[in-house]
C-alpha cells in the first residue's frame, strides 16, 4: 500500500490538480450500541482509520477535495458528533483523520439503536458545508432502530437537503438487516446497502463502500448489494 500511495504522490506532483471546490461531503455515522461489545468497536474504528488510508480511496477523497465527518450513535438522545469537518486536502489530512477516528473514546456502552435520531444529527452537520456538490451520509449498524424516531420519518428532510444515506449492515446477529436497511434507511439516488457477514468482515466491507461511495455519481437508482466484489 505505501509503494502505491508513494506512485500516486508522484503522479500528483507531476500532474498538479486543479484547484477546485469541495465535490463530497461525507459523514460516517458508526453504531456504538449496547449490541457492540469492545472488540467489535475497536474494529469498527480501526476497520475505518484504515480504509480511509487505502491508496485508492485517499487519491479519490483528495480529488474530490472531500469534508469528512465522525458521528458515533446509539440509543435516543445519545447520538454524537466525534469529529467535526475535516477538509481532505492531502495524504497527509487523511492520516491525521485516520489516526483520531482510530483513537476516538467511545461514548456510550449500554444503550439501545436509534438510527433516526442519527440521521438527523447528520442532517444538521450539512448547513455548514453548503458549498459542496455531493452530500452522503455512510451509516453502518447491526441491528434494526429500536428506539425514537423512525429512519423513514426522515426521508422529508434527507430529500429536501440533497442527502444520500447509505449503509453497511453488520449481520453479525441480524440475518435480515441488509434487507432491512434497503428497505428503511437508505435513501436517494443510486443509494446502496453493503454488507459484512459479521464485524470481522468490517475492515473489507467498509473499504469496499468507501470505494463506491467516493466515485459514486448521483445518477441512477438505488441498488440492494448484499456483495459487492
């Protein structure tokens, strides 16, 4: 990995990129619910620090002049922004973002899923970045919302903002939650679910949306990809 990102730092100072204005906004909402044991969110947020750092993806979310930020959600009234906006300029913004998602505390343990209630939390985030052409939400869970609002109630304001919601389901011990994501709580065109067969398939599954995500054009409909290879 570090020969490839050392061939595109090259080719990038060979090939100077225009300057341009932020193409994605992205916020990645993680679930920190009682159903996520201390391992499991270890590998969450290591699984993501590393994606973030793969070759492919850091040259894309540079390209794309990219805002990230870090949401971690659980049960009603406990949904948190971690990390504000971070501006993807360079290599070296996205290793900095890479090693605070990895050493981020965790803010809860005990609680139940309150999926709406993180979206809307992500939904506020936007009204800062107004400049930006694309605005995803990537929310990842292992379960179904048991608590607060509805994911569909939010629809309404998703739609109104310009908001994509994706989504990893971590089937872990939800056999159905792929289907229950496609069906409740992705949103817009072109949205998909991806899906990890449990959380040791994180690391690979949120590479791979990742991938999809920061190439992905708002065009088209929305797909359900229980796999993608």
């Amino acid at each position: 990995m570090q020969i490839f990102r050392l061939l595109v730092f090259m080719l990038v100072v060979q090939v100077p990129i225009p300057a341009r204005a932020c193409d994605l906004a992205l916020v990645l909402a993680v679930d920190v619910s009682g159903s996520v044991d201390v391992e499991e969110y270890r590998t969450q947020m290591e699984g993501l620090a590393a994606a973030l750092q793969d070759g492919v993806v850091a040259e894309a979310l540079v390209r794309a002049q990219a805002r990230v930020a870090l949401i971690q959600w659980s049960g009603s009234g406990r949904q948190e922004l971690t990390l504000s906006w971070r501006h993807a300029s360079d290599f070296q913004a996205l290793d900095q973002l890479a090693a605070d998602i990895a050493a981020a505390p965790r803010p809860w343990r005990n609680y139940a899923t309150g999926i709406g209630e993180a979206l809307q939390l992500a939904i506020e985030q936007f009204q800062t970045v107004p400049g930006c052409r694309r605005r995803v939400i990537d929310v990842s869970g292992d379960g179904p919302s048991n608590e607060g609002v509805e994911p569909t109630a939010i629809r309404g304001a998703l739609s109104a903002a310009g908001i994509t919601v994706n989504a990893l389901a971590i089937e872990e011990s939800e056999p159905d939650l792929t289907a229950y994501f496609f069906e409740q709580v992705i949103h817009g065109a072109g949205a998909f679910v991806q899906t990890a067969v449990g959380f040791e398939d994180y690391p690979q599954a949120i590479r791979k949306k990742l991938l999809r995500e920061v190439a992905q054009q708002n065009a088209g409909l929305s797909s359900f990809h229980p796999a993608i290879p």
